[in-house]
C-alpha cells in the first residue's frame, strides 16, 4: 500500500506543483497570522472604546481628562478622538463669539477625520486576507492540472492494463494542490467576510460616541455662554 501523506506526495511531485504547495502553505500561514492579529487588535479596540466611555459617562471632568490625557504620549484611540474634538473646542470657545453649533460642528469634523484614519487603520491586510481566499483555489487548480497533464505525459502504452496504476500516485498528488488551496481559501474567506463585519459594527459604535460627545460640548458651550451673559 503507498505512503499518502502530504509529505511524501509533496516529495514526489513535479518541481511546478511542489511550488505551488510551497506558495499555498506560505499563504495559508500568512492568512492564519492575519486572522491571530487582527482579533487581538479588534478585541482591544473594542475594550478602549467601552472603558473609556464608561469614564466619560460617568461624570469625569472634561477639561480635567483633556489636561490629562494631552501629555501623555501613549493614548488610545479613543482617547485620541477625545483629544481632537476637545482640542477644537478650547481653541474656538477661547473667541467666546462663536455659537455652540458652529463650535461643536467643528470638533465634530475633527473626531471624524480621526475616525476615517481608524477605518483604514482596521482595514490594514483585510484586502490581504480577500486576496488569499479568492485567488488559492485557482493556485490549487493549476497545480492539480499541471501535475495531472505530467501523469499523462508518463504513460507508456505498452502498459495496457496497468495504466491506471502507473497514473494513479501522479493524479493523487496533483489533488493535493487542490485541498492545500482549499485549506488556505476557506479560513481566509471566512476571516475577511467576519472581521469586514466588526470593523464596520466597531466604527458604527465610534460614531455613536463622537455623535453624544458633539451634544455634550454643544450643551458645554450653551452653559459658559449662559454664564458669561449673567456676569
């Protein structure tokens, strides 16, 4: 009975499927180190967010944190958005003849363009995964095929009957070109269409934030001007 496994089917195999086995483990491994990586950082992301908005919901001074958190040189990216749109607005409440609409609409377009710079942040190597798992089975495919035309090519007629054994071994190991692609598109796939659908429902809960801060400063900006009138 003969050896089937990957290993030995690899070690028989013709130069071109060998390369495309080695091109298929190579993808299949990067797609996995994708998919580790990009979790933790979601996974992190998504608790920067929720602490940090427990802090600001419950009650911390605005100001105080802003003070705070500018000289620190290590923030998280919520922190940053905080920093931006609370940034906007001590610079143009300083004027004090700037309505609360028009000082709040503008640290609002400042946390948005911090969040445009997060989506593409988030969205670093999803393309990659998409790549992996749309063009690997077509790797796959040119292997099986490039390996099953070699078993062909090695017939000898004089064989007769025992031509299906003498291609059989070629045809076995051309297939595995086919499964070592499938085995790099499927995780690949799947990885992509589940992070595309986090990143999109982390960045919807950023612009929930970024929309109750905007009411906060504008309800900020109504009291000291309020309080400037009444002096």
């Amino acid at each position: 009975m003969g050896d089937f496994s990957v290993m030995s089917m690899f070690t028989q195999a013709s130069l071109i499927v060998q390369m495309v086995m080695l091109v298929l483990g190579a993808a299949s491994l990067v797609s996995w180190a994708i998919i580790f990586n990009k979790s933790r950082v979601l996974r992190k992301e998504q608790e920067s967010l929720q602490e940090f908005e427990d802090q600001i919901w419950e009650g911390a001074d605005l100001f105080r944190l802003y003070e705070k958190l500018r000289a620190s040189e290590l923030k998280t990216f919520p922190e940053e958005v905080f920093c931006s749109g609370l940034r906007g607005y001590t610079q143009l409440g300083r004027s004090g003849q700037l309505s609360a609409e028009t000082i709040s609409h503008v640290s609002e377009r400042k946390m948005k363009v911090k969040l445009v710079q997060q989506t593409e942040h988030l969205e670093v190597q999803l393309p990659t995964l998409a790549t992996i798992g749309s063009v690997s089975p077509y790797v796959g495919l040119f292997g099986t095929v490039w390996g099953i035309i070699n078993a062909f090519h090695s017939l000898d007629p004089s064989h007769g009957a025992s031509m299906l054994a003498t291609i059989a071994p070629g045809i076995s190991e051309a297939l595995v070109a086919t499964a070592l692609g499938l085995f790099a598109a499927i995780p690949a796939v799947v990885a992509y269409n589940h992070y595309v659908e986090r990143v999109d429902k982390l960045m919807a809960q950023y612009d929930i934030f970024v929309e109750e801060f905007t009411v906060l400063l504008q309800r900020e900006t109504i009291i000291r001007s309020s309080q400037r009138d009444s002096q």
